[in-house]
RNA sequence: GGAGGGAUGGCAGAGUGGACGAUUGCGGUGGUCUUGAAAACCAUUGAGCCGCAAGGCUCCGGGGGUUCGAAUCCCUCUCCCUCCGCCA
C-alpha cells in the first residue's frame, strides 16, 4: 500500500507509474482523493461536535458533583450525540473505501527500473559461467527424467491432477539434496535464520504481502477454513512480523525457509505445458529480509548475489535480468530475475526472483521499527528472493548435465547431499 | 467435538461508569557516579488521525448497543489459553 499523502501529495506521478506498469485504471487515484477529500470533511465537522460533548461532560460531571440539576444540558447532548453517531458510521464507510481502492494500487518503481510494458524491455545485467557444449542434441528434461525414470508425470496426474508430478529413486533424492544445499548455504554463510513457517496462512496474511485481493484467482484456497495454501514463503516468512515493532539495531532481520508452493496457474495454459518448469506444487527456498530504509537497495544487491551463489556453485550457467516496470510484480519496486540455461530447451529460465518492496508490504502488514534515537516507529523495509526454486533447478542439472547415453552427471556440489552419487542411471529394476 | 478462562502501551501486568490515555515493573532514551563498564540513583519514554500552526480528535482484540458520558455494563464476532474426548 502506498503511503496515502504521495497520492495527495502527487497524484499524476502514482498514475504515471501505473500506465508504465501496463496498467489502464488510473481512475482508481481520483477515487481516492475524491474520498479523502470528503473524509477529512467530514472529520473537521465530527471533531468540533465531539470537543462540544467533551466539555458538556465534563460540566455535568462538575454539576452533578455539587448536586446542581444538569437536565438542561443532557438534553441538548443527546441531540449532538446522535449527530455524531451518524457523521460517525459515514466517515467508517469512507474509510473502508479507501482502503479497498487503495489496496488496489501497485508499488511505485524505482528510479532505476527500466521503463517498457513487456519482457521485451528488461535489461540482461550480467552472465555468469557458460552454456556447456554438446556432441549431441541435448534432450529436454521431461525425455530424461521419464527414461531415468525419476520423473512421473502420468502417476502425477492420476493422483491430483495435470502439472503435479511424481518423482522417483534419484529425482526424489535430488530435490532433497538440493533444499538441504541451499539451506546449509543461506545459514552457514550468508547469515540467514531458518523457519519453517505454515504452509496455509490466512488471507489477512496475504493481504499483508499483496496477494491480495487483487489476485485471489491464483490461490488455492481451504474455503471451508479461510485459509489458502502458500503460493511462496514470501506470504507466512514476512508476515512473521505483521502488527510488530522491532527494534532498530534488530534490524536487518534475514530469514531462510524452504516451503512447497502452490499456484493455481491461471491464465497460463498452454505455457510450458510439458515437464517440472510451471507445476501447482512446487519446492522452493526463499529467503526474506526485513531492513533500514536507508539500507534496501543495497540489501536487494546482496540478496541477489546470495541467489546467484546457489547457481554459481552447482556450475549453472545464468544471467541476471533488470525487470522493466511492466513486469514488475505489484508489490515490487525493483526486482531481478535470475534465468537459468536450460540446454534442451535452449532457452533461459526463470528460475529466481529478487525483489525489493520498499515500505508496501510493511504499511499494509503493518511491519515497523523504532528508531534507536526515540524517534516515532518507522515502517521498515521487505525483500525476498527465491533462493531458489527447487523444481526448476532439477530440470535444469538434468538438461545442462546430461551425457550422451543419457545419464546425468551430478556437480560436484550436490555429491555430499546426495550420498556420494556422482551420476544418476536408469535403476536395474525400476517400479 | 464438550466445558471453562482470557485479549489493556515495545513487553509484562493493574484497573468494575466521570479525577484514566490509563498505577506499576521491565525494556528504551538522557543524566549523575566511574579510568571504562556494570550496579545504583534521577529524569524521560504509547500509537494514529485532522490542522500552516495553536490546538483538537481517536485508540484498552473487531463490530454493535445502553448512557449526557464506557477500558469499565450488555450483545455479537474473531483470536489465544486451560481441562476432557478424538487423532498424527
């Protein structure tokens, strides 16, 4: 949510960054001002009758003291009573409405983030190792995870549905392997906490981080319990702090969590139909700070890195996109992209997200921090990253690692997670 | 699922109709003392909104009600805790 004075303050540039968003409704500003307009109105009439009630009551209170008759007054009090009971619920209503429209409008970019409405305008920041050389056509990885028999995507469907898949033997492993890797990494050396945080947290939660309302069609949702299943840990690892006041040398306050996630994936059929790439259930790790204002940019550098190390040292080749402000999620003012090299593909992929959301997150979660100076409680600042996704990361070292008889080689990185294997085979007897 | 108890400031915890925006303790900040620190002592310290300001208004889990006036009385919802039952 944004700060409500910016829009006052400047309604055309809030506009202007959502028509650079991609967005048309800029209508939804004038509504709000209209509003505010009327609310503060409406306050400056309630005050004064309130300040009249307040003294009157004090008075009767005096007369009542010095047994004198104070009818008089009561009378006429009741009468400015009910006029504030009225002007009263009228300035709720409004309040309400502000809030709905306001919860509607997406976070101001950055001054760094390139202008454009589409992928076609993000900017590839930097590359980072190489696309490995094959003799052969490499294959896609749903070919190599069906012939080695670690990925199921017909058992998959049958237990739930299409876009959910079962993995088996080494598959299995390596999804294990690889959240534990990147787990010992983000708390061993780049000084992040571990949480386990639910995986279904309820929709005052995700209001808190953005989802919604505006994206309610995503989620899956447990309506008989008002609870939904986490599209990411961003949801229940920054709401850890919702309604909190930290303390300022608490801060920057760095957590790791590995979740599943689950997405509805609406509006993307028929997009990366085939394979692990866009499932409903998903493994991820995230990682998610909570910094100093002054600090958030920096901290967003930082973040990424801690994302790029993952890839780095599995020996992935990648390069890191600048997201134009038409993809930039809701809540984010800057955010980079992480895309992976996938050689049967022969494409990149995304396979992280690093984002920092200034204050929006922490005014609607309501997330601030006392300054050491005693100055009021400030609101602080939220980022997350995935660090990484785990499925995408298995297709990926199954595509970029495969050999020519179609067993996959395992980086060296991943060896100790995964009992010393050093290449995965077809199973003697696989069932 | 059944029975009961609770929700008050950064935290803990008093407060049963007007003198309460709220006793007190902890924590925070400033100071005295000290070579420095700790301890002790003194002072100070809630949040939000409206307003250029002076100042005003609101807030004791949410909503509604009673009353001239509600942290306090009534209704209702949500959440938390305890005991019993069931279950991993």
């Amino acid at each position: 949510m944004l700060d409500i004075k910016l829009i006052r303050d400047n309604p055309e540039l809030v506009k202007k960054d959502i028509l650079d968003r991609g967005g048309k409704d800029t209508g939804v500003v004038d509504r709000v001002l209209e509003s505010d307009v009327r609310r503060r109105e409406m306050l400056v009439e309630v005050e004064e009758l309130k300040h009249q009630r307040n003294k009157a009551s004090e008075e009767i209170a005096a007369l009542k003291k010095e047994g004198g008759d104070a009818s008089g007054i009561v009378g006429r009090m009741k009468e400015i009573s009910e006029k504030i009971k009225s002007i009263d619920s009228r300035v709720r209503d409004v309040e309400v409405d502000i809030r709905t429209l306001m919860l509607e409008i997406p976070n101001v970019p950055d001054g760094s983030v390139p202008t454009g409405l589409d992928e076609e305008a993000n900017i590839e920041i930097r590359l980072s190792g190489e696309a490995p050389n094959f003799t052969f056509k490499p294959k896609a990885h749903w070919d190599l995870g069906e012939e080695l028999d670690v990925l199921d995507f017909e058992r998959g469907a049958k237990i739930a549905k299409a876009r959910f898949t079962l993995l088996k033997g080494a598959g299995a492993l390596m999804e294990r392997a690889l959240i534990n890797y990147m787990l010992d990494m983000h708390t061993t050396e780049h000084g992040y906490t571990e949480v386990f945080p639910p995986i279904l947290a309820s929709p005052a939660s995700f209001e808190g981080t953005g989802q919604l309302p505006k994206f309610s069609e995503d989620m899956f949702w447990c309506r008989n319990d008002d609870l939904l299943l986490i599209p990411t840990a961003e949801v229940p690892v920054t709401n850890i702090f919702r309604d909190e006041v930290l303390k300022e040398a608490e801060l920057p306050v760095k957590y790791t969590a590995y979740t599943p996630c689950f997405r509805r994936e609406a509006g993307s059929y028929g997009k990366d139909v085939r394979g692990i790439i866009r499932q409903h259930q998903f493994n991820k790790v995230e990682m998610v700070k909570f910094v100093h204002p002054d600090t958030s940019f920096d901290e967003l550098e930082s973040l990424t890195a801690d994302a790029e190390e993952v890839l780095s040292r599995l020996g992935l080749h990648f390069r890191v996109v600048a997201l134009c402000t038409g993809d930039l999620g809701f809540s984010a003012a800057k955010c980079y992209d992480l895309e992976v090299w996938m050689a049967g593909a022969g494409e990149y992929k995304e396979i992280s997200s690093c984002s920092c959301f200034t204050d929006f997150q922490a005014r609607r979660a309501n997330i601030r921090f006392k300054p050491s100076d005693g100055g009021k409680p400030r609101f602080v600042h939220t980022l997350n990253g995935s660090g990484v996704a785990i499925g995408r990361t298995v297709a990926a070292l199954l595509e970029n690692y495969q050999l020519d008889d179609g067993r996959v080689v395992v980086p060296p990185a991943l060896q100790p997670y995964m009992h010393g294997m050093t290449v995965i085979e077809k199973p003697a007897n696989p069932i």
